[in-house]
C-alpha cells in the first residue's frame, strides 16, 4: 500500500514525554483563519509503520463497497496507525452503529492478531472488559450525542476506568468552530475541538497527538440540516421534528454544492491514560 503522508501532531515512534513538546497551542477564540491554518501547517508528519495486517483488512473484499468507498475520506490505515494499533491489543469501540465502519476493519485485524475487539453500547451498563484492561477505546462522532444528554462526563470516567494504564483513548469527531457553546453547536452534529479536549482531561486523560489527517477546509460547518446535509446522509429535506433544520428543502444547486464540499471537517485526537 502506498502510505500517504498526512499532517500530524506527533511522530509515533517518539517517547511519551515527547509528545507534550511536540504539540502546536490548543486552539483559542482569537484565533484567525491564517493563523488556524499557520498552526495546522506546523503539525509534524507522522512515522507511518507498515503493518500488513491492517492494511488487508482495509483492503478486504468482504467490506461493502460503500465503506471502501469512503477510505478515500476517511483515511483508516493512517488514522489507526496515528492512534497506535497494534497486534495483540484489546480495542472496545463504543456506540459502533448499525453499519459498523470501524468495526468491519477492527474486529477482523483483532482475529488476526491475536487481539480483541469489543463493542459497547451502553458504557454506563459496563465496558464489556475488566477494570483496567483495555489498550484502545475508539470513539467515532458521537460526542455531540452524548453533549446532548449529559453523557460526555460520565463516559469519559468509564472509558478511564476501562483503560490499562498508558492504554489510548482514539477520537474522531465532527469539528466546530471555537468559541461557540456547545449547545448551540451538538444539535448539528459539531462540537469543538477544545471542549473535547477539556472533556478528556477532566476525566484524568492526557492529551498525546491531534492530526489534520480527516480535516476538510471546505467544512464551514453551517449546513440547513447539519452535518447530516454532507455526504455521505446527504438529508436534502427538513426532517420532522428537528427545530434546527431549515424549513425548506434544497434546490438542486444546493445539493450539488453541498455534495462538493464532501464529508465533515473532523478532529483525530489521541488521549493516554497516565501511567
């Protein structure tokens, strides 16, 4: 597989008292565009390690087409590996859904390597691993949710509570603006950056890497339906009872400019339990 090199926070290959150093400045409310892109530009590229068991089960057949389809945004080889997957590891994933994105790569690289794949729905209802035992606990766009019904805290204590220690705590999640209230913004299917960030650290993690690998600058985050206008839901109609939906449907010029602009501008963070 030819690795695309991607812009990073952290190189993988460094200790983990490395890491704090490596990191550019959280973004803050003043930030302008130039200088968000000046500090994004200013992420180091990672030390991609060739791990040919994750990169077949990218590339398996047996995953619908339409996951494969949307590699090309999503990025799983380079996001796993930023994360720091490997052989051998205990990786829950909570809230994995119906179609199971994540899963249709995790759970067959697990039983080839003599690792394990969890998935947990109900965090509050048990972690489906003992206290203190899991590698990696991957979460994909779903703190806006949780924000929503007051989750996100008692979440964040269980994912700790699940993790060995020095165990990874992987996010991927829809970015919003800074500066904005995240109840303002979790109705959409945003939230920032920074509060993600504050929500992990308050439950005890550390912030180790963050990655541009799945940003989109097209994103200006300001949809009629959402994040859910974008590909790949692609909602073109106001949906019954959403109060932030746009009471009109698209016209075709707006679908069309819509599915330009592709998926959604997305934060990959990487948290650590302390050891």
């Amino acid at each position: 597989m030819r690795l695309t090199i991607l812009a990073v926070t952290a190189v993988l290959a460094l200790p983990a008292t490395a890491f704090a150093q490596a990191l550019p400045a959280l973004p803050n409310l003043d930030e302008s565009a130039a200088q968000r892109s000046a500090r994004r530009a200013a992420m180091a590229p990672p030390v991609l390690q060739e791990d040919a068991a994750l990169q077949a089960a990218v590339a398996s057949a047996t995953r619908p087409e339409a996951d494969r389809a949307r590699d090309a945004a999503r990025h799983p080889f380079e996001t796993l590996t930023f994360w720091g997957l490997h052989p051998n590891m205990t990786v829950v994933e909570i809230e994995p859904g119906r179609a199971g994105w994540w899963r249709n790569i995790l759970e067959p690289y697990a039983a080839a390597t003599g690792g394990r794949y969890v998935p947990v729905n109900r965090p509050l209802e048990g972690m489906g691993v003992e206290d203190g035992s899991a590698d990696m606990i991957v979460v994909a766009r779903a703190l806006h949710n949780w924000h929503r019904s007051n989750r996100t805290a008692p979440y964040m204590a269980a994912f700790f509570k699940a993790l060995k220690p020095g165990g990874v705590l992987a996010i991927e999640q829809h970015r919003g603006a800074e500066g904005l209230n995240a109840d303002q913004t979790a109705p959409t299917g945003y939230v920032s950056e920074s509060y993600v960030i504050h929500a992990a650290q308050a439950a005890g993690f550390v912030l180790e890497g963050r990655s541009e690998l799945n940003a989109n600058p097209k994103d200006d985050h300001d949809h009629p339906y959402g994040v859910w206008t974008l590909p790949p839901t692609r909602v073109s109609t106001p949906r019954d009872g959403v109060a932030t939906d746009r009471p009109t449907p698209l016209t075709e010029q707006e679908r069309a400019q819509f599915d330009a602009v592709g998926e959604s501008d997305r934060m990959t963070l990487r948290f650590r339990k302390p050891d």
